[in-house]
C-alpha cells in the first residue's frame, strides 16, 4: 500500500489477507492516485484530521471510488463530527444509565468470529422507547453509539489486526428479533431508523456479516422487498435466520466465543454483556487508542506490509485498553450506503 508518512502512522497491520478490489494492499494505481486526488481536495478545504489512507479509502469505497461523492461525504462527517464534539467526547464519555437502558436493549461486543472480527450483538425484541426515554434522551442514546464506533475503530479493529497478523476493517453483527411482534414493529423500526443514518453516513464500510436471529413471521417477506432498495454488495452481507439459526451462525461465530443464550458455549464470570471480552482487553493485543494520546505523542511505527503479527516481544510493556460508548443528533440516510451496522455500549 502507498503509505503516508504524514497521516498513516499505524501501529497495526496494514494489508487486507485476502486480495480485494478497492482495499489496502490491493489497489491498482488509479485507485491510489483518487487516494492522492480526495486528500489534497480535503487539505485544499482546511481539512486535517482522519486523512489516512485506511480511512480516505472506506469513503472512496462507500461511494464507488466517486472522488467528488467521497469528498461530499467526508466533509458532511466531519462538520457533523464538529457540531457534537465528537473528538472532544470520546476520552471523556460516561453512560452511567446503560445498567438501566439494557433491560430494555442489550448492546455489546464480545469476542471474535471465525475471520477474527469484533462480534457485535444486539438484542430488540425488548425495546420500550417510552421506557427508555424515561431513563436516557435519545440524543445520549446515539451519542452513546457514535463514542462505540470509535471504540471500535480504535483500540478494537486495530487489536484484532494485530492477532489476526493482518488488516481487519469491519464487525460481525448479531441482531437478534426474537420478542419483535407486530405491536413492538413501530417503536424498533423508529429506533432502527435513528442508528441508521448514522452508521451510513459517518462510519461506511465497517459492516463484515449481519446475522438478524428469530426473525418473526412475515419478516423474510418485508426483507424481499427492502432488499431491492440496498447494494447487491450490502445484500450479501445479511443473512435473514429464524428460530433455527444456531448451526448457521455456528459457521461463522466459534461457540467458545458465542454467549450460551444464542447458542453458544460461553459463559462469562459477571456475564458476557458485561465482559468486553476480547483481543481489545487482552494485554498482548491492546494498545492505548490514539484518541487517549496525549497531544504531540505519535504511534509506534506501522506495521510492514504484508502484515505480520505485531505481538510484543517479551518483557514489552503491554498496556490494555478500556471501551465505552453513547449519543449524538441523529443525521439524514444518504442514498446508496449500506444497511445499519450497529455499534455497542
């Protein structure tokens, strides 16, 4: 990959394993050249944050490698960033009320899949907006899942890098519906809704697989129709399971690593919700997230491509990571994005 030394100063593998048209270690010179192109139309717009070349290429892909669509989109992302401090409230963010809001909605990740991603799990059939907003405002509730998704780009993609020994840019989503009856369709649709535009507008490319458990009656039905609204792309990626999803989900998430009340094996002292179990808490993967810096302080230098294993040598320091999430003004969808990717308290 064309590495810039100004901006890409990673500390974790840097090349995808497999080869795949659009994405590091894989590009062809044009796709490179629009990386150039998009950074100097960005720097030319006083732009100076987030312009590496992993994250220029998640937007390139998101709009086809567009560059003026891409463009649009960053600069979109990072007013919406400015509005809501969002640089600003990460080191910061405290969600006290999430105990509470998770007897309505549970929202964590915990562990990996088989292709060593973050497996993300969320559960609707609960949600009581009423309830909830009782507890928390809606504001504090996406502000809590914008804060997830930069947990996710840094410490927990990147330590998942590290073990995997090669680059890992997206999540393994479990969405599980079971208790979504047709009286609960409004209030989850709502919410759904809310995190959508979210994830499609300022956090593209991260959605790996989605698994959407005990779908209810009826849903493969709404999910025909939907479909033909989305990118064959995005399509592939979910899978539509009812009541006798284990063994497929089983293909993709070890039971070791799947909590036991989706089929799993795992059982988690305290509870996996509350674990944060994974390569982002394990002291030989983690690495303090660059947005824990204090200022001036760089990364260690970035990892050789192709990606090797970044594991520490022995007697190294090996600091470990904490996560956290919230909320933020909920944006507009934009036409042609992929589906929600959920992020996790």
């Amino acid at each position: 990959m064309d590495i810039n030394p100004k901006y890409d100063d990673y500390d974790f593998p840097y090349t995808k394993a497999e080869p795949q048209d659009g994405h590091a270690g894989h590009l062809t010179e044009g796709q490179i050249a629009q990386v150039h192109q998009l950074r100097m139309m960005l720097e030319a717009e006083g732009l100076t944050k987030r312009l590496d070349t992993l994250t220029l290429l998640r937007f390139l892909r998101a709009r086809k490698f567009d560059v003026e669509a891409s463009k649009k989109m960053f600069v979109e992302c990072e007013k919406w960033r400015e509005e809501i401090k969002l640089d600003e409230l990460v080191p910061v963010w405290d969600y006290p009320e999430k105990a509470e809001i998770s007897k309505y909605y549970k929202q964590f990740y915990h562990k990996t899949d088989k292709d060593g991603r973050p497996v993300y799990i969320e559960t609707l059939g609960g949600i009581d907006l009423a309830a909830m907003y009782k507890i928390t405002s809606a504001d504090r509730m996406i502000t809590n899942l914008a804060v997830e998704y930069e947990r996710v780009s840094d410490p927990r993609l990147p330590a998942c890098s590290r073990k995997q020994g090669s680059l890992l840019e997206t999540c393994c989503t479990i969405m599980d519906l079971k208790g979504v009856g047709i009286t609960k369709v409004p209030q989850v649709y709502s919410y759904v809704q809310q995190t959508a535009g979210l994830s499609q507008n300022y956090y593209p490319e991260r959605l790996g697989k989605m698994y959407m458990i005990n779908a209810p009656w009826g849903f493969s039905t709404v999910w025909s129709v939907v479909k033909g609204w989305l990118d064959p792309v995005t399509v592939s990626k979910i899978h539509i399971l009812g009541s006798g999803y284990k063994s497929e989900l089983l293909k993709q998430v070890p039971a070791e690593n799947l909590p036991k009340e989706f089929g799993g094996s795992c059982e988690c002292e305290g509870g996996c919700e509350h674990s944060d179990a994974g390569p982002w808490s394990d002291p030989e993967f983690a690495r303090p997230p660059k947005w824990a810096r204090k200022e001036g302080e760089t990364a260690a230098p970035a990892a050789a491509a192709p990606a090797t294993d970044a594991t520490p040598s022995a007697g190294e320091e090996k600091p470990e990571v904490t996560t956290g999430v919230e909320s933020a003004p909920v944006p507009e969808k934009s036409e042609g994005d992929e589906a929600k990717q959920p992020a996790a308290a």
